[in-house]
C-alpha cells in the first residue's frame, strides 16, 4: 500500500508542472488560437446578418466546404472511437500512452463536426422542428439520432476513463492548482477510492461502453453515408459508400492521432511514454488503411469509366477538367506517400511517418470536397444561361474562416482539456506496472517450484 502511494505521488510529481503551469509559448498558442476564433465570430456574424449570400453556395452547389467539414471531423470522431474502444480490449503496456489522445481526438471530433452543418442551415431558427417533427423516412433524421446517440457514449466513455485519474489528483496533497480545480476534482471523481470493487465495476462498465461505441460508430458513420447513397445524383448513387465512408474515416482518424502525438510528445516533452513504437505501429496501421482506400477509391471511380450513363460520363469529365490536379494529389498521394515510407525500414522515422500523416490529412479532405462539390456541379438538369458563379462552386473568406475556426477551436479545447486531467493516464501506468509485477512474481514462483 505504502509502494502504491509512493508511485501516486511520484507520477502527480511528473505530470503536475502540466497542470500547474502555463509556459509562455503555451500561452502565445492558446491567444492565437483565440484570435482565429475571434475572426470566426466575426465571419459567422456576417454570415447570419447578411445570409448565405456571403458564402460560395448557391443553387446548383448548396453543400460547401462546410460539408466536407462535417464529414472529414465526423470521420475522425468514429475513428477515434473504432480504435479507442478496440484498444481497451488490447493487453499491451504501451496502449497506455495513446488511449487518452484518442479518446479526447473522439469528443472534441465529434463536438466540431456537426456545428459545421449548422453553418449550412439559414434559419436556424426554426431547427428544433427537426426533433418536433422529425420525419423518420429520412437519412438526415436518423444521422442527427446517430450522432448525438454516438456524441453522448463517446463522452460517458471519456468520462469513465478519467475517473481514476481525478481521485489520483483529488488525494494528492502537492498539486499546487487553484481551488475551483480542486472542488472539480472532488466532485468529478465520485467517491472513486481505487478499492478493488470500484476497480471491478468501473471495468465492467467501460468494458461495455467500449462495445456499446465501436457498434455506435460504425452504425452513425454507416448512416452518413447513405444521406449521400441513397440520391440519385451521380457520384453518390453507390453501393460501397458505407465502408468507403467508414475506411476513409478510419484513415483520416489514425493519421490525426500520429500528427497530434507527435506534437504532444515534442510540446510536452513526453519521449519516455509515446515512444518510437507508437508511430512505428500506427504508420502500419495508416499503411493497410490507405491501401484498403486505395481499392475502395479504384472500385468507386473504374466502373464510371464504362458506364454508359450520361451523368456518370459528365461528372468524370468535371473532375478531369476542372479538378484533375486535385483529383491525382488526393488519390494518389493518399496511397502511394504511404506505400513508400512505411514499407521500407529505414525511412519509418517518427518525422517521415508524421509528415506522411499530415499528407494523408490533406488528401483525404481533398477527397471529401471531391465527393461532394463536383457532383453538386453536374446536376441532372442543369442550370442554362447563367452567371459561372451560380454553377462552379468556390468558397469565400468566410468560410475559409469558419474552417479554420472549427480547426482552432478543436485545438484549444484539446489544450485546456490536457490543462485539466494528464494526457497520459497515471492509472494506466500504475494497472500496468502492477501486472508486470505480478508476472515476475508467478515466474519466479514457477522458477522456484
């Protein structure tokens, strides 16, 4: 017992100066951070007082880049979902270290993301019919069910992870943080006492969750798929767009955790716990994603090209025309830059995985606005006789705003998250040396008898 709150107070030790103190650089980030979104303020104030005008949607494109947005953070939060729920049931010490950046990469995602579809509403006035008088034929119905079901097991399970983590900071006696912190700490950790029956019954019951949202996110990201699948307009009409919506997610999710562990492990100073095997794993993980991708993008696009539909023949020629440098960087290079780094040894560096992760990021949101704005501009009937704006999409400052809005918001709420609780779980650490002490014991044990 004494050993147990000896590690305690060692590990509060290690993680305090994360909780107790604000660098300057950390402060110079977070005002940053602020004035983006101060900017956002702005471009959203504009876009309600003068309406929708002030952005690049019109009649024939009435999905911007708000959507591809809502899908590309939408992606990431059951991502982050899929794998934090999967790594609970992995008996691995160095899971330890990335569980908690998954888990907060989940929430804030899935927080986002939907805010960028309320960009797209003008009259947001009237969005509570859509919970009045719901109209249960629709997909859209049943995406806003899914993802505020998802949203609400995806927090309970965040919360349920830190429990540990806050009653190790509540008993701790050398944390210097303000009172207020103090209090949440009490009031947030529930009575936890780290007894083995708490310890029991919070397993069982994060154990549960962690099924509960691996089922929610594949069926919420299942059923944003089919808004699109279920039209006629081309490009959407498809049948692989559930598990292609689900792959790229998984994708885009995976290459978000390397990018925000690499910049965690430098900030923060973190080389002892995320450590090279971390990327190393994850850039495999990336590697059969992008491949799977790649055969999902090539099984979507190949058969267009014999199809003898007018509209299929239309919208591949938008895209070789007007968006074919976009088409081959988002592609190709989401599969290929993979490929090359990772399958050879000696380049898979935390550096060159990273950086492949930042292209995979950018790809994919490329991929994203190619689904959907190119399509948007090859309707059925289309428009005759009319200003270009009106038929070819392009977005405005204020929407470029608000994308960055939505990006720094994620990244403040991150930080101050990781200001509140330790972004490495401290239970963790201890659960895992405990059964490794336990193992040398049963060994040595074996060994003596």
């Amino acid at each position: 017992m004494m050993n147990l709150t000896r590690r305690k107070s060692e590990l509060v030790k290690e993680f305090s100066p994360m909780l107790e103190k604000t660098s300057t650089l950390s402060k110079i980030w977070i005002w940053s951070l602020v004035a983006i979104i101060l900017v956002g303020a702005y471009a959203l104030f504009l876009q309600i007082y003068e309406g929708q005008s002030v952005t690049g949607m019109r009649d024939n494109v009435v999905w911007g880049i708000y959507t591809v947005n809502f899908i590309f953070f939408l992606g990431m939060g059951y991502a982050g979902a899929f794998i934090s729920s999967v790594l609970h049931f992995i008996k691995t010490p160095w899971k330890n270290s990335v569980s908690r950046i998954v888990e907060i990469t989940t929430v804030l995602s899935i927080v986002i993301g939907p805010v960028f579809i309320l960009l797209c509403i003008y009259r947001l006035d009237r969005l509570h019919y859509l919970f009045m008088y719901p109209r249960i034929q629709s997909p859209i119905t049943w995406d806003v069910i899914a993802v505020i079901t998802d949203l609400i097991g995806c927090i309970l399970y965040l919360y349920l992870t830190f429990i540990p983590d806050l009653a190790i900071l509540r008993d701790s006696d050398n944390l210097k943080v303000p009172k207020w912190k103090k209090k949440m700490y009490r009031y947030l950790a529930i009575g936890y006492q780290n007894t083995d029956e708490q310890k029991e019954k919070l397993h069982k019951i994060t154990k549960t969750m962690s099924v509960i949202v691996i089922a929610l996110a594949i069926v919420a990201y299942t059923i944003l798929a089919w808004v699109f699948s279920l039209t006629l307009q081309p490009g959407w009409n498809s049948t692989i767009f559930a598990p292609y919506f689900i792959v790229s997610g998984l994708y885009t999710g995976v290459a978000v955790i390397i990018l925000v562990m690499y910049l965690i492990r430098k900030h923060l100073k973190l080389e002892k716990h995320i450590r090279k095997v971390h990327f190393i794993f994850a850039g495999v993980i990336l590697l059969i994603l992008s491949l799977l991708f790649g055969y999902f993008t090539f099984s979507e696009y190949f058969p267009k090209w014999f199809s003898h539909k007018a509209s299929d023949t239309n919208l591949l020629n938008t895209l070789f025309s007007n968006y074919f440098w976009m088409f081959i960087i988002a592609n190709y290079g989401a599969v290929l830059l993979p490929l090359i780094i990772i399958s050879f040894k000696k380049l898979r560096t935390i550096k060159l995985i990273t950086l492949t992760a930042v292209i995979a990021i950018f790809c994919l949101w490329l991929n994203r606005y190619l689904i959907i704005i190119p399509t948007l501009e090859t309707p059925y009937l289309p428009i005759q006789d009319t200003r270009p704006e009106y038929v070819h999409y392009t977005a405005t400052w204020v929407e470029w705003a608000l994308t960055f809005t939505g990006v720094a918001a994620f990244c403040l709420l991150f930080t101050l998250l990781i200001k509140f609780v330790p972004v490495i779980p401290m239970s963790g650490i201890i659960d895992n040396e405990t059964d490794q002490n336990k193992k040398k014991r049963r060994f040595k044990k074996t060994i003596t008898e």
